[in-house]
C-alpha cells in the first residue's frame, strides 16, 4: 500500500509545490487534490487541461503520484438538493473532477453522495443521489475515471451493508467506495465494513478518532484515537487492496510541514505494526 497525504493536510493558502516539497521530503507516495472554486490553489472549476498537465509535471518532478481527486464543494451543491438546479451545479462538479482527473493521469474521485437533513429525508437523498450520479456514468467511462462514494458523518448510508447496497444499485465498474476509516467508528467498526464492502473499495482515507469524545471534534491525529490500525490493516490485505491510505487531517498552525513528517511517521509504524 502506498503512503498518502490529502492536500487539506495543509493551510489553505499553501502553493503546491510546497505541498509536494514537503510531502516528498516526509516520505509520501502521492498526494491527493482537492477540486476548488474558482481563484483557489491548485485545480479548481477553471482549469484547463494545460493547466492540469502542468501540475501533473510539477507532481511528477517531485516523484509523486497524483491517483485520486476530491473536493467540498458537493457540501455546496448537493446531489440530493430537492432543487434541480442545485443538483445540476453538482453534477457540474462531478464532471469536471472527472475531466481534471483523466487529464492528470487519476483513476480515481471521491465524491459525497448528498446529506440527510430536516429538509431532504433519508429516502429523497438515496434517491436524488442515485439519479444524479447516475447521470454521470457515462462521462465517467468516457475518460475512464472511477467514482469513489465516501461515506462521512452525513446521517447517510450508515451500514457497510446498506452502502454495498448502494453501490451495487449502480451496477457498474466505474462507481465504488472511497472508504473513511475514522469515519465510522462512533458507529462501528471499520474492519468489518471493509470485508462487507470488499473489492468495491477504489480508495481509502485514514484518520483516527477517539471515542471518548464522541463527537465530530473527536478526530485526531493517527495513532491517537481508538482505531484498531493492527485489524484494519489485516482486513485491507484480506481484500487484496493495494493502493494508497491517504490521511486526511487537519492542518497544524505553526510549521505546516511538521504534519507531514509525523503523518508519515505514523503511517510507516502502521502498516508495519499491521502485518
């Protein structure tokens, strides 16, 4: 498995190719991008397929890959919107990451299918989410880019069962599960989502959590929480999964690129302590 680090891992404002810089030197394997508005650092809704290249080079000067892309803006522009406007500005977005992905040489983007809230019910979500996404199948074999659904604390798909359910619903090979480990642990156990889930995982994203806490202010850095690196790690390899475990952490305020050092860090004690 290869070692990754999201590019939110970082300040806001920080150039990419310090980004790369610093995530090389920790160690890093790849680095995954983040689809931004307009006027944002690195790939946002205006890049060109030049532009796109560019970055893919600079990547590539600093011996990193680039295999994954995602992006907050579907907070913004949910496929669940009972809008239809809204959810079209959405699948605007998915199409675009799909584009910018294929340019760069990715094989993989995360998307958030929608969120369950006192204005869009659990059903209308499923089903709004299922249409949209649905929509843009088409476009995702076009540049031959897979759709990793993210489960995220969106009151949505709250069983490893329910989510292969869904998943399966598309039936097709360009949509899987962009797999959250920190993400479940108030509400189960990643180990046993990841056999359920299996071979629809294209991706995985690591962050602890500590339950004590409870609460959505109770992510933390790797090793500080209650996951259970040692079962996660046996699992993925029970699946035969491969590819990157990229973290996804909050930045630190002083010294961005400490982060990196530590995460890597952690990352190497637990894909060794895991086997």
């Amino acid at each position: 498995m290869l070692k990754g680090v999201n590019q939110w891992c970082y300040p806001e404002n920080t150039p990419l190719e310090n980004i790369f810089e610093y995530s090389r030197q920790a160690g890093f394997d790849a680095v995954e991008l983040n689809l931004n508005e307009e006027g944002g650092i690195g790939l946002t809704t205006e890049t060109t397929k030049e532009q796109a290249e560019e970055i893919a080079a600079l990547a590539s000067k600093y011996q990193l890959q680039l295999r994954s892309l995602s992006t907050s803006l579907l907070w913004k522009t949910p496929l669940c919107s009972s809008d239809e406007n809204i959810r079209k500005q959405g699948i605007t977005v998915v199409e675009k990451m799909l584009e910018l992905a294929s340019y760069i040489g990715m094989d993989t983007i995360l998307v958030v299918p929608g969120a369950v809230s006192e204005h869009v019910s659990y059903e209308e979500c499923y089903n709004r989410s299922l249409e949209s996404l649905k929509q843009v199948i088409p476009t995702a074999k076009k540049y031959n880019v897979k759709i990793g659904i993210e489960n995220v604390w969106n009151k949505f798909l709250l069983s490893p069962l329910e989510m292969a359910a869904y998943i399966d619903e598309f039936e097709s090979d360009y949509v899987g599960a962009y797999f959250d480990v920190g993400n479940v642990l108030q509400f189960g156990f990643p180990e046993q989502w990841i056999r359920i889930l299996s071979k629809r995982i294209l991706k995985v994203h690591v962050k602890d959590f500590s339950t004590k806490v409870g609460n959505i202010t109770g992510f933390v850095p790797l090793l500080a929480g209650d996951v259970n690196w040692k079962a996660v790690i046996a699992a993925l390899d029970e699946i035969g999964y491969e590819d990157t475990l990229t973290a996804e952490l909050s930045p630190y305020a002083l010294c961005p690129s400490t982060l990196a050092d530590d995460t890597a860090r952690h990352l190497d004690v637990i894909l060794k302590k895991g086997r």
